[in-house]
C-alpha cells in the first residue's frame, strides 16, 4: 500500500539522535553513526520526530510501504514504561488518530496494563510535535479595535511564496527582507504594521515543504545578488518551525555576504515571545 512514512537522509544526518526520544513508536535507531528507520510496521508517518532534527535530515514521503502496525508498536512500547505509552497515546490523540488510539487501548485491556487516562487528557502533548496539537483560542482576549476601519495591507511585492520568487528582481536591491514562516501573518494579527511596513516578504514552511536544499540554494542566490540591508526572522514557537533559522542562516553563509538577523518568535496565542 501506499502511505506517508518518514525519509532520512543520512547525509544530512549527524547522529544526534535527538529524533529517537520524539518516536514513542521505536521506529528509530542510531545505527553505524545514523538515524535509521528499523521498520516500516513501527512508523505511523505522523512526523512527531521532523521538529526535533537540527539537520532538517527527516522529511515525509508517500511510498509503497507495509502498513502500520499499532499492535506491534505497543508491544514495542509497553517495554519502555508508562510515560512512553502515554506519549504515545498522546500523541496519536492529537493527531485524530481514534482507530489507531483504540487499538492502543484495546492492547492495554487485552494485556491488563494501566492506561494512563490523566496523561492522555493533558493539553500540553509530550510526544514531540506540538506544532499538530488542537487548540481552541477563541477565549483568549482580543485586542483589536473594530472601529478603526480597515488595515491597510504593507505588502510591497509579488510573488512573496519561496518556491515562486525570483531571486534577482529588482525589488529586493539594498531592501531590508521579512522571512517569516507561513502561519505567521495568520497567527500575529498586527504582522503588516510591525514586521512588513517598507520591507520586502519571503515565506514558507520548514516542516510541510520538502524543499530545504532548494530554499536554502534560492535564498542564498538572493543574498548573493542583492545588499540585503538586514533580515527580519519571524517563527512560530513550535519545535519544527525553528528550521526557518536554519535556512536562512545556512543561505547566508552559503551566499558569502554579511547579514543582520533580527529574530522574533510568535506564540500560539498571537503573542510576540
């Protein structure tokens, strides 16, 4: 069958094994020095592990791959304790998982194991990947003034998506540069005043695109033909959207130039952190 499953590329990867305590499932091992995956039974191609690799070495792929198997993954992670089966289960409980998350459960009646119900209910996951969690923000307070009248849009050029820039049009000369990730400007209500005003916008998504090389190569073409007066960094605080820094400092020092990075990080809750 055909299925999402994770790819590691083990050029990239450093052995950090920083991915391993973020896949509760034990899909992956350091093996000669490299992260590798044991098994395709073990990995459910959520990606709880592609925010926690500092090489941006783990990405998503669709391939004919073994189907995913929870009875197996439990097995396997029934061996580790309680807290890993509650991230376990937290984690496919974040994702909408039910079918798999009842074949958990059903596992820990059928060995009579304790589930862990309290840790299951827990807002803050600890399966690693934040960035997929649910939350309900319409309680928080609002702070805009409706009475204003409309915000003028501040964005200056066209396109503004990564893949669709060219690198060498002749907004970008002497301009100070936005790189902000894509839930940014949705997130951040006030994004146009504070960050976009007289600047130029480059965007995209560290964790959903699968182009880190190709980012990396067009910013650093950017950097290289233009004098970028200065860099405006802008992240979510989710683990997997601080590979934004990493593109854009490896396309810095790639382009051979002197950059100024200014970097801000948005919270879930739209505020400035």
């Amino acid at each position: 069958m055909k299925r999402d499953i994770i790819k590691i590329d083990e050029k990239k990867c450093n052995g950090c094994a920083q991915c391993i305590p973020n896949c509760p499932e034990g899909a992956i091992q350091i093996i000669e020095g490299k992260a590798r995956l044991i098994s395709d039974l073990f990995c459910d191609g959520l990606g709880a592990c592609i925010g926690y690799c500092p090489q941006d070495a783990i990405t998503i792929e669709q391939r004919e791959s073994q189907p995913y198997d929870e009875r197996l993954v439990m097995a396997n992670i029934v061996k580790s304790g309680p807290a890993v089966t509650a991230a376990h289960l937290k984690h496919l409980k974040d994702h909408g998982q039910t079918e798999f998350l009842n074949q958990a459960l059903a596992y820990l009646k059928e060995k009579k194991i304790e589930i862990p119900k309290e840790d299951i209910m827990k807002e803050q996951s600890p399966c690693g990947c934040p960035g997929s969690q649910t939350k309900d923000l319409r309680d928080r307070k609002k702070t805009t003034d409706e009475s204003s009248g409309p915000v003028a849009s501040e964005l200056n050029q066209w396109p503004i998506q990564l893949h669709l820039i060219n690198p060498q049009a002749p907004y970008f000369k002497n301009a100070e540069l936005v790189v902000a990730a894509d839930c940014v400007p949705f997130a951040y209500g006030d994004f146009h005043r504070r960050f976009l005003k007289g600047k130029m916008l480059v965007i995209f998504c560290p964790k959903l695109d699968d182009s880190a090389d190709v980012y990396t190569a067009k910013l650093s073409e950017l950097f290289k033909h233009n004098d970028i007066k200065s860099v405006t960094l802008v992240h979510m605080e989710v683990p997997c959207c601080f590979g934004v820094e990493r593109v854009v400092t490896e396309a810095i020092k790639q382009s051979g130039k002197n950059v100024i990075i200014k970097e801000y990080t948005v919270s879930l809750q739209g505020e400035i952190l």
